[in-house]
C-alpha cells in the first residue's frame, strides 16, 4: 500500500502554469513512497520541456509503463528512455502489452489512412534503450501498491474501442486494443485510477480494477476516457458506476471529450479536478 503519492500532469491536451506547453497527448509523472514512475509519455513534443520547467528529474524514472501503442501515448519513449539512460546507467523497466507494438492505423475520409502507432522504435530499439523489457498481458505489479491491469476484460455492450482503429493500411482488419491497459495504486484512502485512454472502456476498467483488488471503493479517477462518441446511455452507465464506487476525485483529461467532460463535471461538481498540464494530486498518510 502507497503511503505518500503525488502525480503530476507532465502531458495534456491543456496546460496551467509558466512554460509549460500542451499537446495532443497524454503523460504521468509519478511518486510513489519514493519511487518514480512514468505512465505513457505524450507525442514527444513537450515531455522533457514540462519536466524541466515543474522541476521533475526525468531521468529518475525507475520505471516506465505505457497504456496502449498509440503515438500519442508513446511519441516521448525515445526521449523518455534516453532521459533516464543519460546520467544512470541502469536505466529503467519498460512495460507494456505485446499488441502495443503491432502497426495501428486510424481510418480517414479518403487514402491514405494515418499510421497512429508507436513512432520510430520497434522491439530492438526499445530493449536496447530500456534496462528490461517487460511484457504485461495479466495484472502486473510495478512495485508493492501499484499494477498494472494487462488486458481488461470487455463485459458491457455499451463501450466500444471509441474510433476508427485499424492493424492494416487498408483499414480492412479493425483493432480491437487488446493492448489497453490502465495503471491502479492502492492507497489508505482507496484505489487511485490512472488512465491512458480507456480504449476498453470506463466502465470495463474500474470493474476489472475492483475484481482485482477486492475492494469495492475508489478513491479516485484521473486520464483519458474516451468518451468524445459516447452514447447517452454510456454517459449515464459511467457515472452511475462512478456513483457506486463512491469516487471522491475524478480528472477528466485528453480524449474524454468536451460534450463527455461537461456531464461529468455537471455530475460531480465537487469531485472534478482540472486535469491538465502542471496539475498535481496528492495523499499524504
């Protein structure tokens, strides 16, 4: 059980604060009883800029763990692995699904159709950058108090993937992102939720993360939701579970979507935190 957490926003669609810069992606710095993780790591563009500008030493990490093989969770592993590579020769553990490595494509309008998947680093780049290469397809434990939940089981048939994703060029075969995986620390407090995208679901997950702990409370929720093509009937399913587990924070960031962001914050007034870049959650026992 983590006793002193704090995570901060090092990547988000929004940014709050001094030089700190926005993109289209999604980046986790965080500090668990002393040990320092990364949770996906943006498109690359600003990671080590917003690292340097909230005093975070990248290069720290002592592990890295990346929530599924899209570009705009993964674009910063190059510089991410070269960070903590720089000054410790030992590097960090890299995490992640299998199926993260596979060619991801988004469908277009019209042809060609966009490559989304992981930039510029395959198989051998990431096991010659990182100190060991950990493939998590089953619920894994970084370190005490915090796991990863490997593949999440899809039970509803409300919550889809939330796109257009393809393995080929041809947009032919879709993805289903078997490689979804979020990030849960157990805390006195309860369950904390660290989100990538979701991609299998809100509802998927935070079921899945209470099978897995035994605990039927969460204390809180913080990522992307994808929920920018929800249904009604999604959004009511959502917070309804969100009531159920008697969530206390909940960070809506990145892909959750305006219309998706504007009825959870309407729900949950007092329990909504803005989410975006130079943001920090604590719990301190």
């Amino acid at each position: 059980m983590i006793n002193d957490l704090r995570i901060t926003v090092l990547v988000e669609n929004t940014a709050r604060g001094i030089n700190v810069l926005s993109e289209h992606g999604l980046a986790f710095w965080i500090e668990a009883d002393g040990c320092h993780i990364l949770f996906d790591t943006g498109q690359g563009g600003v990671l080590c800029h917003n690292a340097q500008c909230l005093g975070i030493p990248l290069h720290t990490a002592e592990m890295v763990a990346i929530s599924h093989g899209h570009f705009d969770h993964t674009g910063g592993l190059s510089d991410a692995l070269v960070g903590v590579n720089r000054t410790t020769a030992a590097g960090a553990d890299l995490f992640l699904h299998p199926d993260a490595l596979n060619k991801k494509y988004a469908k277009e309008k019209m042809p060609p159709h966009r490559e989304i998947g992981i930039p510029r680093l395959d198989e051998n780049d990431l096991r010659k950058r990182a100190r060991k290469l950990v493939f998590s397809t089953e619920p894994t434990q970084l370190m005490k108090g915090v796991y990863l939940t490997g593949r999440v089981p899809r039970r509803n048939d409300y919550e889809d993937t939330g796109g257009p994703f393809y393995l080929d060029q041809e947009c032919t075969e879709p993805d289903p992102l078997l490689d979804d995986q979020a990030l849960y620390i157990e805390t006195p407090v309860g369950t904390v939720v660290v989100l990538g995208c979701a991609h299998s679901g809100v509802v998927n997950t935070l079921d899945y993360i209470t099978d897995l702990t035994g605990r039927d409370h969460i204390h809180a929720v913080m990522g992307g939701m994808h929920l920018g093509r929800a249904t009604s009937q999604r959004l009511l399913a959502t917070s309804e579970v969100i009531r159920r587990y008697g969530i206390k924070k909940i960070g809506t960031a990145h892909c959750t979507g305006a219309k998706a962001t504007s009825y959870l914050w309407s729900q949950f007034p007092d329990e909504c935190f803005e989410c975006c870049v130079g943001a920090t959650f604590r719990i301190n026992q």
